[in-house]
C-alpha cells in the first residue's frame, strides 16, 4: 500500500499540517519569549524557559562515548601507529580517507602512512573506519566537533600531523584540550579575517604547531608508494 494511500484526506491537503506545525513553533517562541521577559522583571522564577546552548563559545559536557573528529594513536617513542593497512579506507563509506604507504625501514613494522588525511566535508561520522582497524590507530575520541567553517576546501582536510597531534593533546590536556585549541583557532581567524593588512590565510592543518611538537619522531623521509600503482615484486 503507498503511503499517501495512509494520510486521511485532511492530512494530504498537507495546508493543515503546515499550519499545525508553525502553530507549535509559535506557541514554543511565545512561551519561552514571555518567561525570559517575567524572569528579567522577577517573576514566574520557577518556570524555566528553553535557552538556547551558545555554541561554539559555550559547550555541553559529551558522553564518553562521543564521536568525535578523528586522531591517529601514537606508539610509546611518539611515532604514527598506523601501519598502512587500508582497512580503514576500505571499510570507509564516504571515501573519504586517503593514505598513502611507504616502506618502514623497522623490519618489525611493514609500512607507516607518509600521508594519511580524511576529507571531513565527505565524513559521515560513522566510526566505521575506527571499527576496522586491527591497531587501534585511529580513533574519535577528541570530543572535538567538525569544524563550522572555512575559506577553502583544503579547511577541512585533516592531515596526518593534524591527527597525530591530536593526540599528544589528549595525553597533555586532556579531553577538552583539542576543543580549546580549535577554539583558539577560530578565534584568530576571526581577527585575521578583519585585518586589512594580513597575509595569506592557513588552513587549520597548515596553522604552526606549538614549537615542541614541531619536533617530529623519527619517521623515515622516504617516497610514498602509489596506492594504484604498486611497484612490481620483481623490482620492474
Ligand atoms: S567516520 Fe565513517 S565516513 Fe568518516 S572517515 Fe570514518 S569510515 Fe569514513
Ligand atoms: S588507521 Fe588502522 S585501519 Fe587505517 S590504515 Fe592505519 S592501521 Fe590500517
């Protein structure tokens, strides 16, 4: 049976249905304008009237089991625990991570990502990614929201040292400490945008990192491999 063989005569002239909704939208708006304008002049103290959460400069304490922009785990010297598999880009529904695989010169450990990045204008948020992966190296536990905004596509690339410096945030601030630098970032953005005589503007991923996280682990300075087109086993 289709679904407008369901709706009663009424409800498919939909105009009542309409009306109907803009009439709980207007009773909501009165209702918590009229509280707010009582509670200015003292009155009706033990009504609470709905207030809106002043995002981004206020925020609600998330669940633990938040999910949240991605990070990419570290082993104990600090170096990407990754290990190139693919599985998460794989399991990815969106397409929307992209790695590229080179050879670790540890025999112990086959590849490590030299670039990893998620394109979170295609990220759907599912954590499919965080479920496929064998090493737990990736994770979205940063209770920090996608961003709002930027100036241009690459805004909203996350690359490998972003991921990876979220966390060494997580182990020295803890979990409100990617959220306050990203709301630092948007802060200085904001007056960037405003100064006439700025220069050009950084990505959040390009933006410089405290200095001593510049100082990045040993991570070999070799090709990447082409995820399409790789080398032939016979060295051809
Ligand atoms: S959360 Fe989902 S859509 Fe986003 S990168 Fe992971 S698998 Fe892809
Ligand atoms: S994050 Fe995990 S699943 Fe994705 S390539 Fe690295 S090791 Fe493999």
């Amino acid at each position: 049976m289709k679904r407008t063989e369901q709706m009663s005569f009424w409800e498919r002239l939909y105009i009542l249905e309409v009306l109907r909704g803009l009439a709980v939208t207007n009773y909501h708006f009165m209702r918590n304008l009229s509280l707010h304008i009582a509670h200015a002049f003292g009155f009706a103290r033990n009504r609470s009237a709905a207030v809106t959460t002043q995002y981004p400069e206020q925020r609600k304490t998330y669940p633990e089991g938040y999910r949240g922009s991605h990070r990419l785990t570290l082993r104990e010297d600090g170096t990407v625990r990754c290990t190139s598999c693919f599985l998460c880009a794989t399991a990815c529904p969106a397409q929307c991570i992209y790695i590229e695989a080179g050879e670790h010169p540890d025999p112990h450990v086959e590849k490590f990502p030299v670039r990893y990045e998620i394109d979170t204008l295609r990220c759907i948020y599912c954590g499919l990614c965080v479920e496929a992966c064998p090493c737990d190296a990736i994770r979205m536990d940063t209770y920090v929201h996608p961003r709002i905004w930027g100036f241009d596509r690459r805004d909203f690339v996350e690359t490998k040292e972003l991921l990876m410096h979220r966390s060494r945030v997580v182990a020295e601030k803890g979990r409100d400490g990617n959220m306050d630098e990203m709301m630092e970032w948007y802060a200085d953005q904001a007056r960037q945008v405003y100064n006439p005589l700025r220069g050009e503007l950084r990505t959040y991923s390009e933006r410089e990192l405290p200095q001593k996280w510049e100082e990045k682990p040993d991570e070999p300075d070799l090709p990447a491999l082409d995820r399409h087109h790789p080398p032939h086993p016979n060295g051809r």
